[in-house]
C-alpha cells in the first residue's frame, strides 16, 4: 500500500510503497507519538523510513488498488 507522511515545515510530503498493513501503521505511529520517539516505516523494498514522531503533521494511507496502465478504461 502506499503512505504518505506529511512533515511539518517541510513543503513535501514523503510517499513509501510498504507491505504493512494499515493496521501495523498505525500500531507503529500510535506508539512513536506515545514514547516521543521515531515512527518507523519499512519500505517493500527492505529500506526503512524514520521520522520524528512529534513532527509528523498526517499520515495518509491507500488500498492496494493497482495502477493502471494505458489509454483503454474498465
């Protein structure tokens, strides 16, 4: 699925590609806030992102709709 982490004072918004589910997503972002410390999100890539969690401003995640490709529609 794809997150995106809206950062405070930074004008972009960080997009990851991870196989958690939005249960462990939020799981995770619940307990950085609690604790003050780092949210982190692997990616499917087997990367990892951390973000401070008290700078995070939102957190927005998608369905694992596929992406379409070409011109035809469904």
């Amino acid at each position: 699925m794809e997150v995106k982490i809206g950062v405070q004072s930074i004008p972009r918004e960080i997009v990851i590609e991870t196989n958690s589910s939005p249960e462990e997503v939020e799981r995770s972002l619940t307990q950085a806030v609690a604790e003050g410390g780092l949210f982190i999100l692997p990616d499917d890539k087997g990367g990892k992102i951390l973000v401070p969690a008290d700078k995070i401003g939102y957190l927005e995640f998608t369905g694992s709709e596929q992406r379409r490709i070409g011109f035809g529609s469904l």
